[in-house]
C-alpha cells in the first residue's frame, strides 16, 4: 500500500490490483471508494476486454467526459493483474511543459547567437569605418596620418585598423629601376605571367 502510495504520488497515476474476475485486491489513494469489482463500474468492460489479450495491454477509455489511459500487466506470481491508469490531461500537461521548456532553451539559444552576431558585426562594421572617408597620406614618402596626427607606414596603418597583414616583394619595374644589375628580364617576365600583375 506505502509502494502504490508512493508511485501514485510520483508519477501522478492511479494504481490498483484486480483479479481475472474483476475483484479488487490492492488499491491506493484516488480509487473510487466502495468499489468491489471494476467491472461493475461504467468503463469496466474496457478494462475486461485488455485482460483477455495476452501480454501487456494499453487502452484507453471515457470517465466523467475526461480521456483516461491505462496499462494492464499480468503477475503470474499473484495471478493478479496489475492496472495503472492516467488522464490524459495530465499526459498533455508534462507534453506542454517539455515543450515550453524546449521553447525556452531555443529562445536562451536564439539570443546567444543574436547578441554573437550583432556583436561581430558591430566589430567588423567599426573596422570598416575606419578605412572609409578621406585618409590623409604624403604625396612623397606615402605615409599615412592617424587621427592622433603621428604619421605611420600606408601598410602599418592598415595591419592596425584592418588586421591585414603584408608579404613584402619588388616589382619588376621597381627591380630593374632600382637594381639593374641585378635584375634579370627573363626571369620577371616568367614570374610575371605566372602571377599576373603581383609582385614578383
């Protein structure tokens, strides 16, 4: 009786023992009062007729308008058969709460990636903001000024406000103006049809 009590109130079902005839055996809390044979109840042919199948048996039947589903299960050791009954109401409100729990963790989830996103964008919009407009540069040396007024190399600002980062080389035409003897035609021209016009 404490065990069927104690499963009743866990699991929020109805619990009882019958025998093949119907007869009451063992019952907890809830169960009708007075009730010697379920069979003599409204929906006691439901539960008649799962006893007659072999095995565990699920069904459902009406009482009182509400929906209400049961297990029957045979215990050989007491030649009884174990019942356990639940509204369905009480099936579609655990069904509803996992559901809003879902809901609220893909909502929790949703934000996450929402403020993730946003902040990105915020970052890279920033970094884009600061390589737009007019970027005050020296006609001779190239070099570029910052809002502070310090003047830095064109590719030291941009590693700074871009994350960029630069692979120095010469051109062909740098290479044979400023180091011709070093400079090898032959060896440009091939370097610069394999890469276009890139440094070579």
């Amino acid at each position: 009786m404490e065990l069927i009590e104690e499963y009743q109130k866990k699991y929020q079902r109805t619990i009882y023992f019958i025998d093949a005839d119907g007869k009451v055996k063992l019952c907890g809390p809830g169960f009708p009062k007075g009730v010697a044979n379920v069979f003599t109840l409204d929906y006691g042919e439901a539960i008649k007729s799962s006893l007659r199948s072999s095995g565990d048996k699920s069904s459902t039947y009406r009482k009182d308008g509400e929906i209400i589903h049961f297990n029957t299960r045979f215990i050989p050791e007491f030649k009884w058969y174990l019942v356990v009954e639940q509204e369905e109401r009480e099936l579609t409100r655990n069904i509803f709460s996992t559901l809003l729990l879902n809901l609220a963790l893909c909502t929790m989830v949703t934000l996450v990636v929402l403020g993730l996103t946003i902040a990105i964008f915020k970052a890279f919009h920033r970094e884009i903001e600061t390589l737009q407009g007019i970027i005050p540069i020296c006609f001779v040396c190239k070099k570029i000024r910052d809002d502070k007024g310090y003047w830095s190399q064109v590719e030291a600002y941009i590693s700074k406000h871009s994350g960029a980062l630069f692979s120095h080389g010469i051109c062909p035409e740098c290479a044979k103006s400023k180091y011709p003897q070093y400079y090898n035609e032959e060896y440009c021209s091939e370097k610069k049809r394999g890469a276009g016009n890139n440094a070579t």
